[in-house]
C-alpha cells in the first residue's frame, strides 16, 4: 500500500514540480538576459511582471477552486460534470485576461507608476508591458488546461509544453534582446515579443495534445457552455474563499513589492534576483503540494476515508524533508548563482542577503504550501484555507514590512525577514487546523 502511495504521489509531484521549475527557469531566463542591459532593465522587468504575478494568482485561484471538483469528479469517474467545471472556469478565467490585458496595453505607464518614479524604469516597464499584455488571453487557456491536466493524473502533458515554451522564450529573447543572427535589436521589448510568441506556441500545442490523445480534459465547447445552475453555486461557494484568498494574497505581494521598491532601484534589483532564483527552490513545493490535491481529493470523491488521514501524513513529512533539501542545496549555490548577474557589488550583496532570508524559511513554507494548496483545499475546507493565509499575510507581514521600511529604512533584506515572519503563524495555526480533519468533506456526494 505504501509502495503504491509513494509510487503515485511521486508520478504527481515530479513532473508537476519539473514543469514549475521549468516556468522559473522562463523567469530567470528573462532576468539574467534582460540583466545584461544594466539594473535598470532588471528593475523594470521586476516592476512589469507584478502585473502577470497578479493575473497568474487570479487563474490559480480559480483553478484551485475548481480543480478540488475536477480531482472528486475524477476520483468518481463523472466525466459530464467534470467537463462542465472546465467551463465554468474558462469563461471568468477569459473575462478577466481580456481586463488586465487591456489595462497592459492601453495603460502600462499609469500602472506601473504605482511601483516606480524612476523615469527610465518606467519607461522600459510601460514599453515591455504594452506587448507582454497580448499574451494574457492565451495564458488564461493554457493554465486552466495545465490544472485540469494535473487534477486527472495528466501532468507529464503541461510539463512538456512548458519545456516547447523554455526554449522558444530562451531561443527568441538571445535573437530579438541583442539582434542576434541579423534580428532587430529591440532590447527589453525583445524579451516581451519572446514571452508573447512562447506563450501562443505553448496554449495551441496543449490544446492540441488535450483533443488529439482524447484525454480526460478534451471536452466539448457545448459540454463546457452546459451550465447547471446547482453545480455553479456549489463550484462557486466552494471556490470563492480560494478565489478571494489568491486574489487578496497577490495584492498582499504586490503591495510589499510595493515597499520594497519605496526603499530604491537597487533594491527592486536585489529582489527580482533573489525571487527569480527562490522560485526555482519553489517549485517542489508545488509539486508536492499538488500531488497531494490530486491524491486526497480523488481519495475523497471516490469515499476512501480511510486512506485520505494516512495519505496526508505521508505528503506532511514528503513536504518538510523536500524544503530541508532545498534549502540546503540552495544555501550551497547562492553565491554562484548570484554571480552570473551583471550587476554591481551592492546589489549583489543585497541579493545575497535576502536570499539566505528566504533559504531559512523554505522548510516552514514548503509545509504551509501543501497544507492550504494540497491538504486543507483537497476537502474544499477553503473558508480555513483562507483565513489562514491571508491572515498571517495583512496582519503580520505586511504592516511588519511597512513600518521596518518607512519607520525605520531597513535594509531590503531585514524589510524581507519581517514580511516573511507570517509564515511562522500560518504554520502554527495551519497545523491546528490540519489536526482537526475538519478538512475532510465530500463535495460531490450528491451529483
């Protein structure tokens, strides 16, 4: 039994975790390439990509919702409805890419100014964001296919088109960044044109995959409009809390980039390279924390109780073991990863520090990760879920940031350690709620 748990979860959580990497990999890509044209550039690719930060937490939160009934559809074998809550995702999924693309292309100079006051910062933000924006549309359909895909024990699919996307985006940033082979040189403009062509390329070939290979996901545009008002409110009550949860957690970041950036250009730097090598560390988190959805959530719909209390332990210890590795191999690399950056002494140094901030907190984060992600949302326990996240996030880190920042002008690393000491509350209050099996509720029963 163990074997067979150990077997599944893994053939989860590794291509889960390969394809989070490789998404990372796309980020640190653009940093390092982008980074080669001064700090300036780095600043404004930092300032630019808080706009897709927040439209990607918008579609998880969404996704999250959902794919707790896409797992317990799945686990039940109900295929009608499984493909009805594709649709109920897709459509407010397109509904907001077509928002928050528009305000990207036609007003890129008045959001990003809510970031910086630096003229050239802005202005590489704007010109960067206005062609990056095309790509929203295409980004709401392939990450809703890639969350049912890794909701019905498909994630080798999104795994692989993210790999097709790495290297059109690494391929088409050398040629149009430098104008290299007889290309155009259009600098920061480059990187954005290669992120829109990856992303087109990337959406149409999962499409393509979903509907050739007829996978669980390939579902009928007339099944997907099929809307059942009960199973809308039920999708919807369920999904809300995590909907709102992702949504107000996003602005939460965003506002502490915000802070982050009041304290100047080189610390904007120092924090677009320490993210962009901490998503890297965070991508077997989410892979665990996946898995775990996947697992308990089928577990759930298909009524094996028994099996969801022990399975839950297993991905708790798979989880904290995963963010002590991590954290280690990072702690080891972090100066000779920071070391490819062209950037100067100080910004380097500031790197380097927040870095180690974040290699300490990794294994108390991996665990809050699969707790809300892959514990407390696999038996639609999101109204907890919620308040734990969030909580910790506007209680503590954000007012802690803020006045370290603007009472006190800490360093951007000391400003980073308190925003991140809301981890250490979500995981104490998180761990009670786990203990309680209050989590575990069949949403599907009556279907």
């Amino acid at each position: 039994m163990s074997e067979n748990f150990y077997k599944r979860a893994l053939a989860i959580a590794v291509p889960i975790a390969i394809h989070n990497l490789i998404i990372s990999s796309i980020n640190m890509a653009d940093v390092f390439m982008v980074g080669q044209l001064g700090e300036s550039a780095i600043a404004a690719l930092g300032i630019s990509n808080q706009l897709m930060f927040l439209f990607i937490l918008f579609l998880f939160g969404m996704g999250s919702g959902g794919s707790i009934f896409i797992s317990q559809f799945y686990g039940k074998k109900d295929r009608v409805n499984l493909h009805r809550v594709i649709g109920i995702m897709m459509v407010p999924a397109l509904a907001i890419s077509i928002i928050m693309a528009s305000g990207a292309i036609f007003i890129p100079k008045v959001l990003m100014s809510v970031f910086s006051k630096d003229a050239e910062v802005l202005d590489q933000s704007a010109r960067y964001l206005m062609i990056v924006g095309l790509s929203y549309p295409f980004t709401a359909i392939s990450v809703i296919y890639q969350v049912v895909l890794r909701s019905t024990d498909k994630p080798v699919i999104p795994m692989y088109t993210s790999f097709f996307a790495l290297i059109i985006n690494i391929s088409f940033n050398w040629l149009l960044i430098f104008g290299n082979m007889g290309f155009p040189k259009f600098g920061i403009e480059g990187a954005a044109i290669a992120t829109v062509i990856a992303r087109v390329l990337e959406t149409l070939l999962t499409v393509f995959i979903v509907y050739y290979t007829k996978s669980v996901a390939a579902a009928k545009i007339k099944v997907m409009l099929d809307f059942k008002m009960d199973l809308i409110k039920k999708v919807f009550v369920t999904s809300m809390p995590v909907f709102i949860n992702e949504s107000v957690w996003a602005s939460g970041i965003v506002v502490l980039n915000i802070i982050f950036a009041s304290l100047g250009t080189e610390s904007i730097a120092a924090v677009n390279i320490m993210d962009s090598v901490g998503r890297l560390s965070f991508a077997a988190f989410i892979g665990i924390a996946n898995a775990g959805a996947v697992v308990l959530g089928t577990d759930i719909g298909a009524q094996k109780y028994d099996a969801v209390w022990e399975h839950s332990k297993k991905f708790a210890s798979m989880s904290i073991y995963a963010g002590i590795a991590v954290s280690i191999i990072l702690f080891i690399t972090a100066p000779s990863v920071i070391s490819i950056y062209n950037i100067s002494a100080t910004v380097s140094d500031l790197a380097y520090k927040t870095l180690l901030v974040w290699v300490f907190m990794i294994p108390i984060v991996s665990f809050n990760c699969l707790n809300i992600v892959g514990i407390l949302r696999s038996g639609g326990d999101t109204r907890a879920a919620l308040w734990i996240d969030i909580g910790a996030l506007w209680a503590i880190g954000v007012p802690l940031a803020f006045i370290g920042a603007y009472y006190f002008s800490l360093p951007i690393y000391l400003v980073y350690l308190l925003s991140k000491t809301e981890e250490i509350f979500k995981f104490i209050f998180g761990f009670k709620r786990y203990l309680s099996k209050k989590w575990i509720k069949n949403l599907v029963e009556e279907f």
